[in-house]
C-alpha cells in the first residue's frame, strides 16, 4: 500500500473515532435508536393520585372526576361501568321537559388497546352502539344493523370517551364547583373505597376566563333553540348539589358517585327564567372479569357516504349521469353517443 493511501485510511480512521467521541451526536444517537414512548394514557396511569388528599387538592380532585376511560382501563383492568342520567328541565310559561339516559360500557384486557363495547339508550327511543374487537370497529344506531368502521379514525375511542364522562360532564357544567368532604372508608366490590359527601362549592374566583371569538351567526341570526342554550351556557348559576362519591384507595378511580343538582338561569338576565335539574347515579362492577366481547355475528362492510340523491333519482326513474368514458371502459370501444335533450324537456 502506497504512502498516500495509508494516509487517507488514517485520517479516515481519526475523524471516525473523532466523530463517535462528539457527545452531540452521541445524543442525537441515544434519541434515534431509544425505545419508543409510551401512549400519553399509559404515562398518565402511572401517576400516583393520593385519594385522601381529594378534599385539599382541587387539582387532584378534577384529575380523579375528569379520568379518561382508557387510563380508568390501564389502572383497573377489565370492568362494566353504567351511569343513568337524567335531566329535567322546566320554566315558568312552559311544560317540563325530561330526558334519562342510560349507558354501559365494558372494558377488556389489554388496556387503553384493548377490547370495549359501549352502548348509549334514552327515553326518546334513540341511541347508539360501538364496539372494538380485535382491533376491528363497529357501530350502529339503536335499530340499526352493525357496520364496519375502518377509516373513522378515532371514532371509537372518542365514544369511549364520552359514554364515560358523565361525572367529568356534571363537574364542567356545575363550574367545578363539586365540593368534596371525606366520609372514611367503605367497601365496593370487594375493594376499600374513600367515601366523600358532594355540596356545592364556592365560585371558583382564579378561574380562567379566555375570551373566545364571537360566534359566526346566519344572516337571520340563531333560532331560539340556540339562543336558549347560549344563554342558559353564559347566564347558569349553579343552586344546588348533594350526593356521594366513592375513590378507590388502590387506583384514585372512582368506583361509584352519586350526584343531584339544580342549576337556573336568572330571569334578568334571559327572556325566561328556567331551572335544569341533574341526576347521576353511576357505579363500576365486574372488577377483573374478562367481558369475552366477540364481533357482532353480521353487519354490513365499511361504505363510502350513500349517495342520497343518487339514489333519489334512481327511485323517480331518472338515470344517473354515468361519468365520461365510463362506457368506452366497459366496451372496450366508443359507445354511441347518448342522444341529446330537446328543447323544451
């Protein structure tokens, strides 16, 4: 070998060794090859929530009514949760208005992965049915028959989410303002529970207030069903709230709650004063029990959107438009020209 290229080897040799002892790209290193991050529910299943420290930590208290049902999963395992909630809301120049809702939701093995079967049912006859099994996804109305779900991306774990959220729900729509009193301990399930009496607490005064912007109106402006909701969101006054909540000692999740409140809306600030009545009763059962949820037996395949006025005017007998070229394809060959409309047609 040639002195020139034992010189080239060693410089190459040199700037390599330079090259691997440089901490930045020993850094840069580390983070290419680590091992991937764990979901952001795994990380936050981890995370130890004292339950007795509910009453003096309103941060801890918002984080154990406000848990996700995937992180409930990663923490507790496989169990059934059922809530029925009802509303009922009345005025002084209009008949009461009521609602009850009742959902149930199964959770598999496997955590925030794993298997689950919701269903949503109310008095008005209406609802809604979601499952994921083996990865797969299935929904249907209340009558409906079950369709395949593929490219509703997040779908599932978005109804998970909010068949589950009834107390996060109650909390956000009484201002935070569930005031928590611990009771001792109790027995649920089989497992020691933190008991706590629900009142209403104070207005939260450091509230965070950030302004929104205005709302995008129709050139008529809102329909009075949107303005009665608008208002009773700006104007509510929470009036009044009892109940109890039950938080696992082992997993700060909350087992069993129930909650009753009143809130109105003042008559000097809306065109009406009206009042909405809550009540929840909601409770976790079958803790460690594999459901063995299996896919629906028969459902339809995943669909594109149904061609709504397609299929109107195939049932009028009007032919759709077929697209250029379509019958040149099917043929092989051109296809006579489709004759044109008479004036006058």
């Amino acid at each position: 070998m040639s002195r020139m290229k034992k010189s080239a080897v060693t410089l190459a040799l040199a700037l390599a060794a330079a090259g691997c002892s440089d901490p930045v790209d020993k850094a840069a290193k580390a983070r290419i090859f680590s091992p991937e991050d764990p979901p952001k529910v795994v990380a936050s299943a981890k995370e130890k929530l004292p339950p007795e420290d509910v009453a003096d930590n309103p941060q801890v208290a918002r984080r154990i009514l406000g848990m996700d049902a995937a992180e409930v999963t990663e923490r507790l395992g496989p169990h059934r949760f059922q809530s029925t909630l009802s509303y009922e809301w009345t005025s002084a120049d209009a008949n009461p208005v009521k609602l009850t809702e009742t959902r149930t939701f199964r959770a598999g093995p496997g955590g925030v992965s794993g298997d689950f079967h919701g269903v949503l049912e109310n008095s008005r006859d209406q609802g809604l049915e979601v499952m994921r099994v083996g990865g797969q996804v299935f929904a249907r109305n209340r009558y409906g028959p079950f369709r395949q779900r593929l490219r509703d991306r997040g779908m599932a774990e978005r109804t998970r989410t909010e068949l589950t959220g009834a107390i996060r729900d109650f909390d956000a729509l009484f201002q935070g303002r569930i005031k928590l009193t611990p009771q001792g301990t109790v027995t649920h399930e089989g497992r020691t529970a933190w008991r706590y009496a629900v009142t209403l607490g104070p207005a939260l005064e450091n509230a965070s207030t950030r302004a929104l912007p205005r709302l995008i109106e129709p050139k008529g402006g809102a329909d009075e069903t949107t303005r009665r909701r608008a208002n009773f969101f700006a104007h509510r006054v929470p009036r009044s709230l009892d109940g109890e909540v039950l938080v696992d000692a082992a997993t700060s999740v909350v087992l069993k709650a129930r909650l009753d409140g009143r809130i109105g809306v003042p008559a000097e600030k809306t065109p009406e004063a009206a009042e909405l009545r809550l009540t929840l009763e909601s409770a976790l059962t079958e803790l460690g029990q594999d459901p063995k949820l299996q896919p629906p037996e028969s459902f339809l395949p995943d669909a594109d959107k149904p061609q709504g006025i397609a299929d109107a005017l195939d049932a009028f007998g009007i032919e759709r438009k077929k697209p250029e070229g379509a019958d040149k394809d099917k043929a092989g060959g051109d296809a006579p020209p489709e004759p044109e409309d008479e004036e006058g047609n």
